[in-house]
C-alpha cells in the first residue's frame, strides 16, 4: 500500500525542524563566520549547541547513538526540513560528509573503533571527511593510485587525494587506499582511519569550488609514508568497495533530501519576488514566461520528493538501493538544477546577487550533478542492469 500522508510524529518532526531552521539558523546566513569556505568550525559548534537543545541534533542517527532511529522515509522529510537554510544540516550534524560516515561506522565499524570515533562524532565534539577522490581518478571511476602497504602492525599509506570536503579541522579522515597484493594479506580496495593531523599528512590546499556550505570546505592532500595501525582498519582488508556500499547509496539519497529543501526555499522566493514584481502593466508572474517557470517548478518539486521516497522506501523495506538510489540521484539533481536555474532567471538581475540564497544554491546545486557520481555514470550504470550486462 502506498500512502503520501505523513504520520502524525512525522509531521511533528518536520514542522519542529521547520521553525528551528526559519527562526533560529536562517538568520546566521549573514554570519560573517558564513565564509566562502563554508561555516567556522566556531559557528558549526554554536549552532549544534543550538540543535542540541531542541532534541534534533543528529535525528538521522539510531537512538543509541543520540539520534531519532528514523527510518530512511522519516530521514528523507527531515533532511529535506534542515536543507531548507544552507546552513541547516551543518547546525543539525547531519550535513555530508559527517552523516554518510556516522552511517558507515554504525553499520562497519568494531565496537572499539565506534566507542572511539563514532562516540565523539556523533556528539559534534568533531567533525569527519571521507577521502577518496585523486586527481585523475578515484572518483566517478573508483580506479585507486593510493597504496596501503602492510609493515609489521601498520599499513603505509601513499598517494594524493583532492575535494576531500571537510578535511581542515576534521577530528577523523575515512582513507580509501589500495593494498597491493605479495603481502600476505587479502589485496584490494581498504578503508583505513586515522587523525587528519597525524604525520605523514600533508593538506596541499584548499580548493576553490562553486559551493560554499562545507565547513572545513574541500581540500587536496598528500599521503607521505603515513602509518595506521592495522586495528584502523574500518571493515575488512580488501573489501573496502563492498564495505562502502552501506554509505553510497544512502548518501546519495540524503544529498537529495537536503539539496531538495534548498531548492524549495530557492522557489519559495522567487514565487514571493513573482508575486510582488511589476513588469509591463501587471506582476511578472502573471506573465506566462515567469508563470510556467514556476509551474514547471512546482513539478519538479514534487516528483523529486517522492522519487526520493520511493527510493527511500525501497530500501526501508530491505532494498540494496544501489539502482533505485541512481535512478533517484540523477533525476532529482537534474530537476533540483532547472529549478534553481528558473529561479535565478525569475529574480533577473537579483538572481545572481548575494542578496538573496538563490545564487548559492545554484552554485550548490550545479555541484550536486557531479558529487556522488555523475549523472551520465549513473545512466551508465542503470544501463548495464536493465540490460543485464
């Protein structure tokens, strides 16, 4: 049975997240602590004191670990809720990359491990990064440079990585890197952690990108015979591309959750600015060049939200979500783009501005087509399964 009707502790929970995020965080968008690098860490601490003492600091999270226990769906309404204000995620600790890697030490990591990373991130005493990407590879295809070579108890990290979102001031760093094989260990793909300050890293610099929500922003780094315990394995030596696949296809969809939100506050005002705007004799939404921009809105809105249901149902109800979490990324950040667009265009002039969010959430939004996969690797990828190939 399919049934669009929230349930009564959703609808409290959406409209609780609702009024913090329009009374309380909206209003630190002119922050000055709000850089073009994203929130302070000062500023993310003050608004996670905030979120803590309304009870919705981290609802994503299972109940033993501070949070709600919401199901996928429950998350979806929330999250959308905290996108509504850029800096709504950041103040609820459920902003990437720290909830997609909360998410995979609940479900990976060793107890031991978990009382001492998971613990303390999940309490917003620090913040995470998960680092992947290489230049020249490593992203979209997961093709690893990065090597983990076994030594005595430790492994040695080598390699480069870049847009590792949050890595300044990070309290833990997720490492994906290659073990050869000849080591007598299982080769392959692994997932190490370790403190970002540790010897051996090295933060090249800091990335200027279109988006500007990440606190700790997005950073190129150098691995330089970094040593890591064998006991911060996170998951299996060899398996860490298995191992991952709890965090992709949830992340994907909560990217959509809270990009979601931006885009309905995006439409929210430009429907406002539409409605009050004089142009020709009449307001400019009253005019079928802005009015069908907005209707076309309207629709993009409202199939991204039950795309994102959907998907998030499917996996509530036992789904993988690897092909309906690609279906999802790539429709719903493609219509979250020509809403943004329509957005700018209704404003004009306005639209390209700092006056108003719209023109970063644009820029963000532009991103979300390319973070988590492209969307033309994720049409491949759909391809190939409906193919059978």
């Amino acid at each position: 049975m399919i049934d669009f009707t929230l349930t009564d502790p959703q609808q409290d929970l959406k409209e609780r997240i609702d009024a913090f995020i329009r009374e309380t965080i909206i209003p630190y968008e002119t922050d000055e602590r709000n850089t073009v690098h994203g929130p302070t860490e000062d500023l993310r601490v003050e608004m996670n004191d905030m979120a803590k003492a309304v009870g919705l600091f981290v609802p994503q999270l299972p109940t033993e670990w501070g949070g709600q226990g919401l199901d996928h769906v429950s998350t979806a309404i929330a999250l959308e809720a905290a996108g509504y204000s850029p800096l709504g995620p950041v103040a609820m600790h459920c902003a990437a990359p720290d909830e997609g890697n909360m998410n995979l030490l609940v479900r990976v990591a060793t107890e031991a491990q978990q009382d001492k990373w998971l613990g303390p991130l999940s309490g917003g005493v620090f913040r995470s990064c998960f680092a992947m990407t290489e230049p020249g590879g490593a992203g979209a295809d997961p093709t690893l440079k990065t090597t983990a070579v076994p030594d005595g108890d430790d492994f040695v990290i080598n390699g480069r990585k870049w847009f590792i979102t949050g890595a300044e001031g990070a309290g833990v760093m997720i490492i994906m890197a290659n073990v050869p094989g000849g080591h007598g260990v299982t080769a392959g793909a692994t997932m190490f952690m370790t403190k970002p300050d540790a010897e051996g890293i090295n933060m090249i610099r800091a990335m200027d990108t279109m988006d500007s929500s990440f606190t700790g922003g997005h950073w190129e780094i150098e691995f330089d015979n970094l040593r890591v315990p064998a006991s911060e394995v996170l998951g299996d030596v060899g398996e860490g591309f298995r191992n991952v696949q709890v965090r992709l296809a949830p992340a994907r969809l909560t990217h959509c959750m809270r990009w979601l939100g931006g885009a309905v506050r995006a439409h929210d005002i430009a429907l406002d600015y539409a409605r009050t705007r004089e142009a020709f004799g009449k307001t400019i939404g009253k005019h079928e060049g802005v009015g069908f921009m907005l209707a076309d809105n309207e629709m993009d809105l409202t199939q991204a939200r039950l795309l994102t249901w959907w998907a998030c149902d499917s996996m509530d109800k036992g789904a993988q979500g690897r092909h309906q979490s690609s279906m999802a990324k790539t429709a719903v950040s493609e219509a979250l783009f020509r809403v943004a667009d329509n957005c700018v265009q209704v404003l004009g002039g306005l639209g390209v501005a700092s006056d108003t969010v719209v023109a970063q959430m644009f820029k963000e939004i532009r991103a979300f087509r390319i973070y988590d996969g492209p969307s033309e690797v994720h049409r491949w990828a759909i391809a190939r399964r409906i193919l059978g190939s």
